[in-house]
C-alpha cells in the first residue's frame, strides 16, 4: 500500500473503509486507475458492493477491560482471562467495521518482541499472539485479547493496559474508518476531517484519549512536560531522522545518488515510542505520544518515498527526469503540495512526492 493521501484519506485502509460507507468513491484514487493497479481496484470496488465488515450491534464496554476470568483447568494456581479493547461505538449501535486496522496492529505487535517471545501477527487475518514463559497472550481483530495462564488477576490487569495503551494507536473510527494514528496525524498537519464526529473520542476500557492535546505545537517542552526525559529523547530522534530524510530527498532532487540506511533506526524510534505508550500515565500524555508515533510513520513513509524515488530518477522513471526532478525540488522547498498542484507527475510519483510533502508538513509545525 502506498498510503499517500492522494484520495484525502491518510492511508489505502482508511480509504478503503470510507468506499464501504460511501464517504468515498472508488475513482478518488489516482493510482488506482493505472492498468497495473487493475486487480487491487476491483478489490476495493467489490468491498463497496459487498457492504460493511460486521454489521453487529456493538456490547457494552466491559468494565476494565475484562469480559471474563477463571481459574486455569489444569492448575488453580494460574488464571485465563478474555479481555476487550473497547473502540468507543455506543452500546447498540451497528458496528462496522473491525476494532483494529490490521497492518498497524501488527506494526505495533511486532516491537513487542524485546518483550515477548515468539510474537506473531497476520497482516491479512489482523490476528496477533505472543508468548512468555508459560503465558500466552492473543489479539483478535474484533478487540478481544485472550490471556492464558497469567500469574492472577491484577498481573491480568496490569499487562492488559499497557497493551490497550500500545494498541489504541491502531483501533478504527465506526463514522469515518480513520484508525486513531491517522486522525492524530490529520490533527497534526492541520487537516481534520470536520465531518466526523469520531467514536474514538470515547475509545479506550482502561484508557482515554485527549484528542484536543494533538491541537498543541509539539515541542520538546510539551514532551518532556508530559512523558519526561524520553519525552525529549522521542523529540529529538523525530526531529533528526525526519531532517536528515528530506536533505536526502534535496539531494536527489539535485541530482545525487542517495543511499538512506534509516529503516532499521526509524523502526527503532518507533519501538521505543511504544514502550513510551506503554507507560505512559493519563490522557494528555497518551494523546502526546500517539502525535510523536504518528510522526515517526511520517517520516518511515517518506524514507520509503525517497528511495523509491532514488529508483526512478536512476533509469527506472515512468515520466522524464528533469520534470520529476523540478517536482520533488518544489516538494521538498514547500513550494509545491502534490495533493493540489500534480501537474503531468506519473500518479505512482506524485503518491511518493505526497508522502515526503507530509514529512515537510510535519517538521514545519513541530519544534525542538
């Protein structure tokens, strides 16, 4: 997925999601109407006309989390546990949609792995499980995460909020299909989607979310005022991984070989900024943390798009050099916004050139 912005969603889930509740048509996205790109536009087509995910009426949100417990069958020593990540839908009202967006659930599951062992998730099933010791821990799309024995109820408890804080990031609006990563970033770079009244707002069983926090300048200030000293740490690696991506792409746009190693760095930063999620102690300080997580996938997308771009600009280009070239200069300046000025840019391009003009975005409106 390119998860450019193109169509006015943040990314090809979201945008996916709103075809299904006609918030958005099919042929919003540029890239899908290239030949190439054929199959995936018949499969968003066909979610269209087969309708919404789940259609259920949504249960109340369970008290703490916790839908059940009970003793283990094979010892009284060690308990089992159903929980549920509660996605804020009104007791009754029809839900439409799956709890968690699968591919950031298991962006998420995977930096468990310095924690857990043998972490797993499926991207295609949105289906996650991780083991320590004896325990066993399992995510279903729906919400529920299964524990199995866990040492007691307040150990159950305990490791279920800090995963609900780490989670949260990926849980789906029921009125837009936005994932809760994606509003914060909208918020951020000042496009809200003021049409939404969205149900995460209410979302969270052991959490809240300040959404109007995501309205403040990021600063290194505001972070260490509200997560500490890794606050200022998280500052200070987004401000230096998203710099030194976009004087890469000026490079390139000048003609130079790039070859940016910042994958495993960002992904690093990322992880950290989860295991800051996860300790992170009210509202305001979790609604700060998800604006620095969504930041961070900013710059991992326009990374990506920078080395993509690198490609096309060696030999590989679908369009003439010199005119991608004068795009992504004006791009990287702030000179040019893809999304509203595309010129003749092959759509392929313009969807890379629009996730680094969001990178460029992001930097201008956040401070050390």
């Amino acid at each position: 997925m390119l998860d450019c912005a193109l169509c006015g969603n943040r990314t090809c889930s979201t945008f996916a999601r709103a075809v299904m509740l006609g918030r958005a048509q099919v042929d919003d996205c540029p890239v899908l109407a290239l030949p190439e790109w054929e199959e995936k536009r018949g499969v968003v087509a066909a979610s269209a006309l087969t309708g919404l995910t789940t259609g259920q009426p949504a249960a109340p949100p369970p008290e703490g989390g916790v839908v059940l417990t009970s003793p283990c069958k094979d010892t009284d020593k060690r308990v089992m546990a159903e929980l549920r990540v509660y996605n804020g839908v009104p007791t009754g009202e029809t839900v439409h949609f799956s709890v968690f967006d699968a591919d950031l659930l298991c962006d998420i599951v995977e930096c468990l792995s310095g924690e857990y062992e043998d972490v797993r998730c499926s991207r295609q099933l949105g289906y996650a499980r991780a083991n320590l010791g004896e325990m066993s821990i399992t995510i279903l799309g729906d919400g529920r995460v299964n524990m199995r024995r866990m040492t007691d109820i307040e150990h159950v408890q305990e490791v279920f909020g800090a995963l609900e804080r780490r989670l949260i990031a990926s849980v789906v609006c029921n009125n837009c299909g936005a994932d809760l990563l994606s509003i914060v970033l909208d918020s951020e770079l000042g496009e809200e989607d003021s049409n939404c009244a969205h149900t995460l707002a209410a979302a969270g069983s052991t959490v809240s979310i300040d959404l109007d926090a995501s309205r403040q300048p990021l600063t290194g200030a505001l972070l260490k005022e509200t997560l500490g000293g890794r606050g200022e740490e998280l500052m200070r690696a987004l401000h230096d991984l998203g710099t030194t991506v976009l004087e890469a792409a000026k490079r390139l746009a000048g003609g130079e070989d790039i070859n940016l190693q910042l994958a495993a760095p960002i992904r690093a930063a990322v992880c950290r900024t989860s295991e800051v999620l996860a300790d992170s102690d009210g509202p305001v300080a979790l609604a700060v943390g998800l604006r620095v997580l969504a930041g961070l996938v900013c710059v991992r997308r326009a990374h990506d798009s920078v080395m993509e771009l690198s490609k096309m600009l060696v030999g590989e280009a679908p369009m003439p050099t010199p005119t991608l070239r004068a795009a992504l200069e004006q791009t990287v300046s702030g000179a040019l916004d893809p999304r509203r000025n595309p010129g003749d840019v092959h759509p392929v391009a313009l969807a890379h050139l629009s996730r680094i003009w969001q990178a460029v975005e992001l930097l201008a409106r956040t401070g050390q």
